[in-house]
C-alpha cells in the first residue's frame, strides 16, 4: 500500500503548523485505500482551491503520521 511504502519518509522535526503525515491528490474511487484509517484521514475536496474542471472529481488527502496521531 501507497501509505506502507512511503511512511519511512516523514520526517521527525515537525515544521509546519500541522502535524507531518502524507498530504496526496487522488480522484475516482480510494474509500477501500483509506478504510483502515478512518479515524484519522482527512479528505477535503480540490475545487475549495482550483475551479478548473479537471479538479471537480479529485480530493487533497491528509494522513497524519501514526505515531503523532497516538501521542496525542
């Protein structure tokens, strides 16, 4: 899986305002994909930014990274 492959690459040193974690583009059909962390995802949809009608079907997904997700 997408997540497994490339988690290992997240840095440690948070920077930013939000939590570090893996922030993707994805359209048609990826509820099976983000069903095990459902809990945690965030998915927000593209035309909040871009009104092009290409953007009309795909989603920005947010996964926290785990670890900071438990330490919470």
């Amino acid at each position: 899986m997408f997540v497994s492959l490339v988690e290992k690459n997240i840095s440690h040193i948070q920077q930013n305002s939000r939590p570090n974690g893996i922030v993707y583009l994805k359209g048609g059909d990826f509820q099976k994909e983000i069903k095990d962390f459902a809990r945690i995802v965030e998915v927000n949809a593209i035309t909040n930014f871009f009104n092009e009608p290409f953007f009309e079907t795909k989603k920005v997904i947010y996964l926290p990274k785990k670890k900071q997700f438990f330490e919470m």
